[in-house]
C-alpha cells in the first residue's frame, strides 16, 4: 500500500501572499507557474491592480498562514514570489521615474555628498 505525498499548495499560498484570505481553491500543477496563478485570479492587471490597492492601504504582502506553506521550500518559495512579482510589473500607480531636467541646489548636493561618520571620507 503506497501513501501519497500531498501535492504542495503553491498556488493556494502564492494567491493568499498577493490577496490575503481567504485561502483559495486553485489547480495545483505540482510546480509554480506564474503565468498559470495570474491567469487562474483573474489576469496579471486585475492582480496587479488589487495588491497596489493593498500595498497603499498598508495591509500587503499578506503573510501566508502555516498550514500552507509548511509543504513549500523557503528558497524555492522566494523564487516563485520573485516570479510572480516580475510578472506582475510595477507595483505601483506611476511606474515612470521622475526625472527632472534642472541642477540641484546647493542643499541637494550637500544631501548627495553626504556621508556617515563610518563611511571614512
């Protein structure tokens, strides 16, 4: 009689970590496929638009509860997140820099030079 391992719950663990609760019931490929999370929420900018709400009101990432991530590698779990992080895109409303086309002040550029005490120049 063989006992089957249980399939790790990636994608239930990568949702909770981008939307917080409540735990999701999603197809579980066996790997991570950020492609296949993202399209099984709703779409990369649905997402994207639903943690850059979370992340200004101040309540993102969502920490993924133990009983999902207990089954997960913590280095193959950072992976993953970084994936689907890099898939999402900027997680912000202005994802252009600011660039400005004038000098800085004497005050910007004694800032810049700054240094701490311990820099050792």
């Amino acid at each position: 009689m063989s006992c089957a391992q249980p399939v790790p719950r990636w994608h239930a663990a990568l949702a909770y970590a981008l939307l917080g609760p409540p735990v999701r019931d999603l197809i579980e490929p066996g790997a991570p496929s950020a492609a296949r999370l993202l399209e099984d929420l709703g779409g990369a900018e649905t997402v994207r638009q639903a943690v850059i709400a979370a992340r200004y009101a101040g309540t993102w990432p969502y920490e993924v509860p133990a009983e999902l991530a207990e089954e997960l590698g913590a280095a193959q779990y950072a992976a993953a997140w970084t994936v689907v992080l890099t898939t999402l895109g900027p997680l912000t409303t202005n994802p252009r820099p600011v660039v400005t086309d004038r000098a800085l002040t004497a005050e910007e550029q004694r800032l810049l030079a700054d240094r701490p005490p311990h820099h050792g120049s």
